[in-house]
C-alpha cells in the first residue's frame, strides 16, 4: 500500500464545494485502486484567513507543505481582499519556493460540452500549453518613486535567465516526445518586445535542434490568440513566457467551452518539492454555497495530480469517468445542464466504480 499525503486547501468560495468533491472522487478511485491510499492535511488558508490573521497563510506555511507529496488547492480570491495581496501571500510563494516552474493546462474539448467556435470538433481541440511558471513578466522587481505625485515613475522588471527559459521550453518538446504530438508552438512577441523575446526566440531555436523529429512554428502572441480561435486544430503543444502562457491559458479553456471544466497542474518535475494542482475557475463568491458550482475542473485536477504521483492508470480511469458523465449529460448550468455539484459527484464516483468492475471482469 502506498500512501500519500496531500495538502488540501480549498480555499475561497467554490472551493470548498470543489474540493470536497474532488476528493470524493480520489476517495473513490482509492478504494477501487486498492494499493493506493491518499491522507489529507486539511489548511483553511484562504482570504478569510487573511482577514482574521492579516496574512495568506502562517509564517511557517511553507515548512508544513514541504513534507507533502502534492498540494490539491482550490480557489482562492474573495471581494474585500486585492487581488496581488491574495496571489502574492500564497499561490505564488509555493509556486517559487518548490520551483513549479512548469505549469501545465490542458486544452480539449470534451464530449457534452460545447464550443463558442463553430464547427469544431473534439478532435480539432486538443492541445497542451506549458507556462514559464517562476520568472519572466511575473517577476518581484521594480517599484515606484514619486508616489502620489505628478512626477510619478512606475518600473516592473522582466527577469528571463537562460536556466529558466532553457528549461521549461525543453519540458515542451519532452511533453511532446513523451505524448507522441509531433509539433511544438512558440509564442512570442520580438517584433515588439526587443531584448527578452529575441532571446527567447534563440533559446527555442537552439533547443529544437535536439528533436528533429518534432516540427515547430512560432507565431507573435496577438497573432497566436487569433490563431487559437481560427484554427485550434493546429496545435499539439505550446510553449509560452509566464505573461503569454498566462493569457492563453485563459483562452484556450474559453475555446473549450468552459473555464470550469479546466485544469491546471504547477509543477516541479524533479519531485524534489511538492506539486500543485488547482482548477483554472475562480472562486466565484456570486454562486458560493448553492451547491451548483462545476466540479470538473476540480476532478481533472487530481486526474493529473495521480499521473504526477506514479499512477498514471488511476488518472485515466478518473478521467474516462469524467468524460462518460459529460458524454451522458450529467452537466452543471454553466455548461448547458441542470445537474448540481452533488449530482455530478456522485455520478463520477459510479462510473469510476462500474468502469473498474468491468476491467475486473
């Protein structure tokens, strides 16, 4: 028996209904597993915390993770905290203390869940976009002088390093190697943006020497949001600075139909620190407490979460659960149905025990 701990933070809002749902499903894909165990370690930080204890998390959040296998979070933002004092006390600490400098989001339609675009089909939308994840636009330098004056000067650094920038593009074109997709997509803006972007221009180039075998493009990131909405069929996986990477992984989960069926998983792949995998949604305070929020994204999320941890199988089974109950109709409002959270749980957690009776069988 293999056990695992895993931090559990739901979070603001919905993340608490997506979260309890979520683990009902591993709970699930546990007892059908039988040589799995998941043990929780539950945290309430979240920005209710913030406002009781004037921080995101305690002092010494960071050390209590650091033992734990995984960290499956929920969401977090809430009205009456800023949204960079609820990013930079938590989520962004643990993505740079633990190095999860990769963040994976899948893009793929679904069966039972329908596109704004139209004519596409499940096959011409599925694709995998990895984001820089630890450095780039999203970097703590610069500052302000002059505050509050008509002389005043406002400075944000972009920090690219080539350990950086080399890294995560090499994880794209291993991602593609591994998943047998044989192109990588580069998104950049050099026309524009004439130090960092050239840069990374180079450093793809560079890499993609080593994988002959995997053809690659690069497109202008303007040019590359028009060409996730026009011809989504095109990409297999794409590779983009923490800015860019942050923008089309909003967008290709819009192209997909719905924000809350998306996933995300940061992640650390050297397993020296734990991972982190949360739903792409929002905590969505107008819906909180109705039991109506979409768990999916929630699901997909420790799908990924068990690939990362060695059990690959168990993903998938999660998974074709998943897919069966979106293919049967067992939806949420936000994507067309009238299930609830609690409807949709339960039907997950059937199929996920009817599909492992048949395997045994």
């Amino acid at each position: 028996m293999n056990v695992f701990q895993i931090a559990a933070i739901p979070g603001d809002g919905i993340g608490k209904e997506t979260v309890a749902a979520g683990r009902e499903v591993l709970d699930t894909l546990c007892e059908v597993h039988g040589g799995l165990r998941l043990e929780y370690l539950d945290l309430d930080w979240s920005c209710e915390y913030y406002l009781k204890h004037g921080r995101m998390m305690p002092e010494n959040g960071l050390d209590t993770l650091r033992s734990c296998a995984s960290i499956y979070l929920g969401a977090v933002g809430f009205p009456g905290v800023p949204d960079h004092v609820s990013l930079w006390g938590l989520l962004l600490p643990i993505r740079r203390t633990f190095q999860q400098y990769i963040n994976l989001r899948p893009v793929k339609l679904l069966p039972g869940v329908r596109t704004p675009l139209a004519d596409k089909k499940p096959e011409d939308i599925d694709f995998l976009v990895v984001r820089e994840n630890n450095e780039g636009e999203y970097s703590n330098m610069g500052g302000r002088l002059y505050p509050g004056t008509a002389q005043e000067v406002v400075v944000q650094n972009t920090v690219f390093t080539r350990f950086g920038v080399e890294r995560v593009i090499r994880y794209a074109f291993e991602l593609a190697r591994k998943t047998g997709r044989g192109k990588v997509s580069s998104a950049t803006k050099s026309n524009g943006i004439n130090f960092t972007m050239p840069f990374w221009d180079e450093v793809f180039k560079e890499v993609s020497l080593e994988y002959p075998e995997i053809t690659t493009n690069q497109f202008h990131i303007d040019a590359l949001c028009a060409r996730f909405v026009t011809h989504p069929q095109d990409f297999d996986v794409v590779v983009g600075s923490n800015l860019f990477g942050d923008i089309l992984t909003d967008l290709g989960p819009a192209i997909a139909g719905s924000i809350g069926v998306a996933p995300s998983a940061n992640i650390n792949p050297q397993k020296e620190y734990p991972s982190m995998f949360e739903p792409v949604h929002g905590s969505a305070p107008d819906i909180a407490g109705k039991g109506i929020a979409n768990p999916m994204g929630q699901i997909w999320c420790g799908a990924m979460m068990l690939d990362h941890l060695g059990y690959a199988e168990g993903g998938e089974l999660v998974m074709q659960a998943l897919t069966d109950t979106l293919a049967a109709g067992t939806t949420t409002a936000d994507i067309g149905g009238n299930a609830n959270t609690r409807q949709v749980t339960d039907a997950v957690c059937e199929r996920i025990k009817a599909l492992a009776g048949a395997a045994r069988n």
